[in-house]
C-alpha cells in the first residue's frame, strides 16, 4: 500500500470510531458502569481512534524522514 493509502485507511478508522463516540455522548457514568458491553464498545472505539491517530503521526514522522 502506498503512503497515501495508508493515511487514508487509518483516517477512515479514526472517523468511524470519532463518529461511533460522538453519537454516544449522551450516556451517563452510571450508564457506563452499569452496561459492561456500552462500556466495552466505548473503550473499543476510544482505544481505536487513539491508536489510529498514534499510526498516522508515526507515519508522518516516518515518510519526513525519508525525504
């Protein structure tokens, strides 16, 4: 996969996990502490966003340094 690619594959991770949590930010603490699998899905989606945007900035970093 070209540089590209990769970029856009991961920000199309971070968009669906972003638009995952926005659309959920209504839910209570009580609400998380008391559904186990919202709270998984929550943590999922915070856990994939992070990571994505992590992969992006490492790859930045990376092609800049190739220049």
């Amino acid at each position: 996969m070209f540089f590209r690619e990769k970029i856009a594959e991961k920000l199309r991770y971070l968009e669906i996990s972003l638009s995952y949590l926005r659309s959920r930010r209504d839910i209570t603490l009580e609400d998380l502490q008391e559904n186990y699998e919202l709270r998984s899905a929550i943590e999922r989606n915070f856990q994939i966003a992070t990571e994505a945007a992590i992969d992006i900035g490492e790859m930045i970093i990376s092609q800049e340094g190739r220049s």
